[in-house]
C-alpha cells in the first residue's frame, strides 16, 4: 500500500504528504488522557464532527461500556477499517473518512470513556480517529444537489433575490434555527405558515409567500451555498434562492400597478391607533395567532383577537397578527407616522400589516400602554387615589376601575392595590432597578405581575388619535370635564364630601393619623362596601359627635379629637376611593378624613396600652413605637394574626408593619427573624 494511497482514502489534511517524504502521522498528544490501540490499529488524532454531517457514517455503540480498544474491535469484527470514540459513548466505523472533518487540538477530544476512565473518547462535535491499515479504495464523491421537493412541494429552480426588493416578502424561522437549515425544514415552514411559495438562501434563511414580487430565474450554478444542516443539498446563495411551489404550481407574480385599498371590517367598538414600534426582544402584545390559509387580513386578526377575549391587536410585516389586552414594553405610536407601516396583508393586498419593527395596532377604544416599573412611597403616593381589591386585583379591574373614574394613569402595587391618577406626583417616576422590583403576583391572577413594595406597575391610557389626555375617556356618564377624545364624557374624581351628608353632618379636615396613635380612638369594623355615608350613621349610631374614614374601608369614631391632632400637610393625602363608592374619598395612608356635628373637641391623648403588663421602652423606630422584647408561645399566642408577605420573601420590620396595618392592625410584631404577627 503505498503513502499516497491512503491520503486519498482518509482525505485529511493532517495527513498530506511533503515531497517524497513517508507519511507523517499528528505529533503526540499532551493530554493527560492517551488514545488506547489495539493490535494493527493507530491513532490518527481528534478531528471534527457534527450531527448533520457525520466524520464516520455507522453508530456501532452508544451508552456504556465505550473505550477507544472496545470499537476498535467492534468495527474491526463489522469489517470497517477506521473507527472512532465520541462524547464518552458513542462508537462510529466506516472505511471512508467524510473529506468535511478537518483536525482539531488533541486537547478537545479529552472526554473519559465510559468504560475505562483513563482513555479519552472524543467529546463534544469531537471524535479520536483510529485506522487498522486497511485500505478500502477511493471513497465514494459526495455532490451536493438541488433537492426536488418533499411533501407536495416541487423545485423551480435558482431565482435572483436582493435585500432591497425581495422575492418572496416573508421571512420565516425554521426548526432548530438558520444552523441546521434544511430544504425540508424550509418547506415546511412555510406550509404551516399557509404560504405556497418558499425560498432558501444563503446556506440557513427560508422565506415564504404566495406570489413572488420581484426576481426572476438564473443560473442553477447561483445557488451554490450547501444548507447548513444537509451539505448534500444546496440552499441558495448570495442574493439568490432555490424557489420551491406547492403542488408545482406555476409562480405567480403579485399584481402591479396601484391596488385597490380594501376597507376592513372591525369589531363592534373598534378603531385603528394608527402605527406602532414593536421589537421581537420587546413585544408590543404577547400572544401570537397563526396565519389561515388564505393569508392574514385584518379582517381577520382583530375578529380573533376579540373573540379570544382580547382588546387591542396588532399586524406586523404582512403576515403576523398579535393580541394583548395592554400595550407592552413602553412601545408607542411610531415617531415616522405611517412610513413605516408599508407591507401588504398577505391575504389581501389592498390592506396593509404593518411592516418590519412597526405594527398596524386597532383596538376596542384607546389602550392601556405598560410604563415599566414606577417607585411610589407610602406617605408619598406617585398617583393621587387608592382602591385596595383584597384577592382579585388584576391589570384588568385597576384599569377599568381608573377608566370608570376618568383617570388617565392606572398602578397596581403590592399584588393587591390599584392606584389611579390625573399625573405622577411627589416626583414619582420610573424606578431606579428597572423591572426588578415589579415582581408580586397579582392576587386575582396568577399569571400576571401588580408591582412590589413600594414598586407601581404603571399603565397609561392612550386616545384613538395617540394622545394621552388629562383625563381618559370613560365607560360610564359622569358629569366631569377634560380633555379626551372618547366618545364619552369622562367622569369627576371621587369627592371628598358627598351631596347627601346626614344632617348637621359636616367635613372637617384630612388629619395626619398614626396606628400607635390615633386621633380617634373607636375603630368600627373594616368594610369593603364602606362609603361616607355608612360610617357616619355607624358612629352616629354608637352615639358619636365624630366620624373619619381611613384607608379605604376603615371607619373610625369619637367624642374628640386626640390632642396631638394635626391637619394634613396637604388635602390629597387623603386620596383613596371608599372601598364601597369610587365617587368618594375615605381618607388615604396615614390619613383620616374628619366628618362632625359642630366643631369638633380636642381631649388629652390616650396613652396606648402596652401588649403586657411591662413598661414600654420610650424608643421610637420610624413611625412606630418599640416597646421591647416580649415572650411568646406557639400554643398560646400573644398576638393571634400572623401577616406573610405575598412574594413569600422573609419580612423585614417595614414590611411586617405595613402588613399588619393595612390589615387594620395598631399592634406589630416579629418573631424567629421572619414571621410577623
């Protein structure tokens, strides 16, 4: 057997011979693995290997009980003379080395077997090579070819393509991405897709329609590239695709010349918002629908996306149709206009679907617009009025709910509270960490996210005509003023005094109140239909001079006021709808609205009882008073409600007295580092 012989039987580079030298074989390796050879067998060194496009065609062995030695004898007994050990235990024989396979460092191909730990096996896309000495012959030519079509689909041929004026309009994704490229995977893509036409270019892209815009056919010798994922077949080239037609129907060209706009018919109570940015990192709306077999019209997209419950969609580069019930990410009305909402629909050229980055967006009125996450502090809201809903809070009802009253901006904080507001306030504005701290779930939904401690999933409203106005246009007939364009009037605020208080009734003030230290001493049950009104026949009932409404659904009575009464530093503190009518205001954090007969007393402060007979220690933390440590049993509980904080995270002392007051709590505690109580 002569040295020539065998180059042209392995086909590796390594092995070329210099001159009239004797073949010289790869330098030793330096691993601390050496490649193990049996009798008539030497190693030729660790080279490439990929799925598609195998070094070895035959698997002899995967699994356990692999070493070099082991196929070695096994390819020697199938009758191939070169074997190789892979990814610990894989085996591969063939008497062909695939010309592809190029050398690589000894160094990748350093995996233990799976049998014998001391000899390496290859690794990953790696594969130790071994040779017996036998020649087989001349290895067989490999020629790459057009492929002629699978499943229904015929070949026509190579077509000339530009990245100015393409020939079919829809790029589509392909299984396992542009790496493994196949024409089958191509082909169906874009039958699921509902195209008829399909292209592959470039080695890994794959694009679709149903008729072809531009190009025309050219030399096959164009398309020269090899499919990334099948090197036996050719996947086009530089700005030229191998076309492929359904049924091998003939290719048809899209129609010339000015086509007739088609009006589409939308939804009862929907409306175009014009164009949109979108980004494929950052989606406008989140849920995706497949285009019908006919092609996507709007017609078609809104019709799903209403019926699937939804209330704003988006078309994007002529095919694509997305849903959401808010705008995500920030994204907004194009700053070019319409320019850049110019592809076609492809089941209706006379409609247009947006475009590449930009969405045609139509929706059920104006839409909510995701802000991001917003900072907001407790004795510093960021939006003015305050609606708790214990349990059920979703995106949906806060929106609603701030849609209902006229509120342009809507907030969902804390998994459980909504905010609304005219304007950001006390310098509220997008938080520091980003997104980070938006993470509690929403209690009425699980799925979705309603802002943190201290965190505001923001939201606002955008008008039909992509203003955002001082007031958004509402469902209802309030009798307010503004500035939107809905076809609506939009609602007052809430109120902070009612037209119909009880007689001799009279608002007062919004007063500074404290849970350790409370300007009216008698609380009343907790009510989630608490309206002004209510509490004050309560108090009136119990034979009170003084009513105030705190937090929404607390109600609080007296005879006086504590001493240490003040006034709110401004009147908006006291900012939160009444839990049982949004037209009213009960007072906010830390905030109480006064309602008395006459002008109300003041009376000397009453001390706040310790939770024991121990004397408190005069330390004050923040807004709280400390009064030490105290001892506790599981089986007899000093205090007998325990507050969890609804991300589950460990409390800290802020949290567990939020927790706890806004559970109508005056007394916090905590106990074992985590749990309060």
């Amino acid at each position: 057997m002569s040295s020539k012989m065998l180059i042209t039987s392995l086909g590796l580079a390594s092995l070329a011979l210099h001159g009239s030298q004797a073949m010289r074989l790869p330098e030793k390796r330096q691993n601390t693995l050496t490649p193990y050879t049996t009798e008539n067998w030497r190693s030729l060194g660790c080279f490439s290997d990929s799925q598609q496009d195998r070094t070895l065609s035959l698997q002899a062995h995967s699994g356990e009980h692999n070493d070099d030695g082991a196929c070695q004898l096994q390819c020697q007994a199938l009758g191939y003379a070169y074997a190789g050990t892979e990814y610990g235990g894989e085996c591969w024989c063939d008497n062909y080395v695939n010309t592809d396979s190029v050398q690589k460092p000894d160094s990748d191909c350093n995996m233990a077997c799976t049998k014998t730990a001391t000899q390496p096996c290859g690794g990953a896309d790696r594969i130790n090579l071994f040779w017996n000495g036998t020649f087989i012959g001349n290895p067989p030519v490999k020629t790459t070819t057009v492929n002629p079509g699978v499943d229904g689909w015929v070949s026509q041929g190579c077509w000339t393509d530009s990245t100015a004026a393409r020939t079919l309009t829809h790029p589509v994704g392909t299984t396992g991405g542009g790496s493994e490229m196949t024409i089958p995977l191509c082909l169906s893509a874009c039958k699921n897709a509902g195209y008829t036409l399909a292209g592959a270019e470039y080695s890994g892209e794959c694009y679709c329609d149903n008729t072809y815009a531009n190009g025309a056919p050219t030399s096959d010798s164009t398309c020269s590239n090899k499919c990334n994922g099948d090197k036996l077949n050719f996947c086009g080239g530089a700005g030229a695709m191998n076309l492929y037609s359904l049924n091998g129907a003939t290719p048809q060209k899209a129609a010339s010349g000015p086509v007739t706009p088609v009006t589409p018919t939308l939804p009862s109570g929907w409306t175009s918002l014009g164009c949109w940015t979108d980004a494929t990192n950052n989606r406008a709306f989140r849920n995706q629908v497949q285009q019908p077999a006919g092609g996507m019209t709007v017609d078609y997209c809104t019709a799903t996306c209403s019926s699937q419950g939804y209330s704003y969609a988006g078309l994007e580069f002529g095919s694509e149709c997305w849903c959401d019930n808010a705008v995500q990410n920030n994204q907004g009305q194009a700053s070019d206009g319409s320019a850049g909402c110019n592809k076609p629909c492809s089941g209706s050229a006379g409609e247009t679907c947006g475009g590449a980055g930009r969405l045609n967006v139509y929706a059920a009125g104006g839409a909510w617009r995701s802000l991001g996450c917003y900072a907001d502090q407790p004795n510093a809201r960021t939006l003015a009025v305050e609606k708790d809903y214990f349990g059920s809070l979703t995106p949906a009802t806060c929106q609603a709910y701030c849609q209902t009253n006229g509120y342009p901006y809507s907030g969902m904080e804390y998994g459980r509270e909504c905010h609304c507001g005219f304007s950001f306030e006390n310098g509220g504005g997008p938080a520091p960490d980003g997104n980070a701290g938006c993470s509690f779930v929403c209690e009425g939904d699980n799925t979705e996210l309603c802002g943190g401690s201290n965190r505001l999933s923001m939201f606002e409203y955008v008008n039909t005509d992509g203003t955002v106005s001082s007031k958004a246009p509402t469902t209802g007939t309030g009798s307010g003023s503004g500035t939107g364009t809905g076809t609506t009037t939009p609602a007052a605020g809430p109120s902070q005094v009612p037209s119909n208080l009880p007689s001799g009734w009279s608002f007062q003030s919004c007063y500074n109140d404290n849970p350790g230290n409370r300007i009216l001493s008698k609380q009343q049950p907790n009510s989630d239909t608490m309206e002004i009104e209510s509490c004050i026949s309560a108090c009136s009932g119990a034979g009170y001079s003084i009513a105030g409404m705190e937090y929404s659904h607390e109600c609080y009575c007296d005879n006086a006021l504590a001493s240490y009464a003040s006034i709110a530093s401004s009147q908006s503190n006291c900012n939160m709808a009444c839990s049982g009518d949004s037209t009213e205001l009960c007072g906010g954090a830390g905030a109480i609205s006064v309602f008395s007969t006459g002008t109300p007393a003041s009376s000397s402060p009453s001390p706040v009882s310790s939770p024991t007979a121990a004397s408190p220690t005069a330390q004050q933390v923040s807004s709280l008073n400390y009064y030490g440590c105290f001892s506790d049993s599981v089986g007899a509980r000093r205090f007998p409600y325990q507050y969890q904080h609804p991300s589950g995270e460990l409390n800290t002392l802020s949290t567990c007295f939020n927790g706890c007051y806004y559970a109508g709590y005056i007394y916090a505690g905590l106990e074992y580092g985590q749990y309060a109580v």
